[in-house]
C-alpha cells in the first residue's frame, strides 16, 4: 500500500505491505479520491501541534468498502462512502450527550489523531462514514467532506439574514455560496486586495458582488463567514456587519485577532467560531447536495503529488479544491 506520511514538516511517500484490518466496529475502505484541505496544511506546517506519529493525513475521504468489522450491520462491502474530520466520540460526555458531539474533549480526528485518507487504503469507524449522493463523482464528493460540511456548519450558525459576507474564496467558500444562493441569501466575496480572478470565479457562482477584503461591500451585512485563516479581518467584517449581526470564524487555527475598538461589537453583535462538525450536519448537508446539486470546481492531482498540491493551497494557486486521486 502507498501512503503519504509527514515527516518532519513534509509528505514522503511510503509503502506498507498491508492495509491495517478493520476493528470490530471498523470498516477498510480503498480510497477513491481525497480532497486537500487548508487543515492539512495547518497539520504540515505545524499550526496544530498533536499530530500523531507517522501520520497519514487527509480527511475529506471518499471510497469503496473491502472489508467489514464484526459488529458493522449498517454498510456493506462494495458501498461508497465518505470520511470526514469528526472520526471518533466518546458518547459519554455532557457534549455528547446533548448533541454537542463535535466539542467532545476526547474526540479523535481523521488525518490528525487518526490516519487519514492520503493513502491507498484507510479504516474508519463505520459510525462516522456518511452515505454519498449518486450523482457526484468521487472527485467532485471529495470537497464536500469538510469545506462543504464545515462551510454549512457555518452557515447555520450565521443565521438567515439576507446579506452574507464570505472573506475568503477558496474550497469552502466556493460550495458556501451556493448553499446560500439556495437558500434566498445574497452573497459577497472578499478575497485577497487585487485577486480579479478569484472575484471573478465567485461572481460565476452567484456571488451579487466580488470585491477585496480592504473594500466595504454596497451594502451592510447581516451575517459574515470568515474562511481565511487571519484574524485581522475580524475587525474588518464587523465593520461592514450591521448591529445583531454574526461574524462567524470558521477555520481551525486563525493568526491573532488584532485589538479593536468596542464600538464595533456594539450594537448587539457577536464573534463566534466553528469547531468540527456533528453527524447531524453531515445528514443535512448532504440531503442538500442531492436535492441541489452543488458544483464542485477540483483540480486533481497524483497521491505522490500531494506536496505540490499544498504548496499551490498555501500560496492560493487553487481555484476550488485540490483532490488526491491515488
């Protein structure tokens, strides 16, 4: 089996004799396609600091299953099934137990503290596998395991105003728009001050204006989704946020948040953050995704290619979502 392992701030390729057997409760799963996402890079270049050893990341994981544990009754060998971020909970805690699974202390994570799909094969707890939608290609599914999970967490909790602000137009923002088109929202797209072809791209999607994020939309905002990772836009998207309106931070690491005058909270705003998601989110987003048919814009790259495809994410080469295809 061929697999990507961080070593020391960089993917190496390598190759094992065998996939590890499932566990009881397991499932072995070839990998069909797995997305790269803005977390791994977080992992790799050492902003989330409790990887495990040898790891083999990636999250947003979409295959076929070649074996079953014992205890699994609810998949079948040969079913596609997708992997996401949330890989394990307790079910014991006070989060757990009242539908806060995503804030479980001793939660484990796929391609973090579980390894991951940036590899041949991988095993999952079959509880945490979701069902995918026909009508998506491996390719196209794969970005819809964390940009688009995450991306819908985030829209939830920005609640239904008319007028949302996405900072940041990459792989998550990109499916975030049109779940909002969908829903009746109008959208606006900040990206890097000067990114004309990011804007562009997010005006193809229904995006009403695309603009940088030093500018101040036409109108003011309802609700604002911040999925670039810098924490000096916070201040920015309140700004242009109107009173009892939500500025929602929805990546897992963000550079510090700048001081700020407290006449932008004021008035009834607030600054909340995403963290995971819950299994109840994957079952409504992707009800969502077989009844709309999100768009997903990929660029595909080899499994030994994975280094690459960082590298173009970290510098914003990437228009969409970059996918593994091993």
């Amino acid at each position: 089996m061929r697999a990507m392992i961080l070593d020391k701030a960089r993917l190496r390729l390598a190759r094992e004799a065998a996939p590890r057997a499932p566990g009881p409760r397991e499932v072995l799963i070839r990998v069909r396609a797995c997305g790269v996402c803005r977390t791994d890079l977080h992992i790799v270049d050492g902003e989330l600091t409790e990887p495990k050893a040898c790891l083999v990341p990636g999250h947003e994981i979409v295959g076929t299953i070649e074996s079953v544990g014992i205890e699994v009754t609810q998949l079948a060998v040969g079913d596609r099934v997708g992997v996401p971020w949330l890989g394990w909970t307790c079910g014991a805690c006070v989060y757990c137990r009242s539908g806060r699974e995503n804030l479980c202390d001793r939660a484990r994570f796929t391609g973090y503290t579980i390894d991951g799909g940036y590899a041949e094969y991988t095993t999952a707890d079959a509880r945490y596998c979701f069902r995918l939608p026909g009508n998506y290609s491996d390719i196209e599914a794969a970005p819809l395991l964390c940009a688009g999970l995450i991306g819908y967490r985030a829209l939830t909790m920005a609640g239904t105003g008319k007028r949302l602000g996405l900072y940041g137009f990459g792989a998550a923002a990109h499916i975030a728009v049109q779940i909002a088109r969908h829903r009746g929202q109008d959208v606006f797209a900040f990206t890097k001050p000067g990114d004309v072809a990011g804007q562009a791209f997010a005006r193809s999607l229904g995006a009403a204006w695309a603009g940088g994020s030093d500018e101040r939309p036409p109108e003011p905002l309802d609700a604002a989704l911040l999925f670039a990772p810098v924490g000096a836009l916070v201040p920015l998207a309140l700004a242009a946020t109107s009173k009892g309106g939500s500025v929602v931070c929805a990546g897992i690491h963000m550079s510090d948040i700048p001081a700020f005058p407290y006449r932008l909270l004021w008035g009834e705003r607030a600054v909340r953050s995403v963290a995971n998601l819950t299994r109840r989110d994957g079952e409504e987003f992707f009800a969502i995704a077989a009844a709309t048919r999100i768009r997903t814009t990929v660029q595909r790259f080899a499994l030994e290619e994975a280094n690459e495809a960082l590298s173009r994410l970290r510098d914003g080469r990437i228009e969409g979502a970059a996918v593994l295809v091993p």
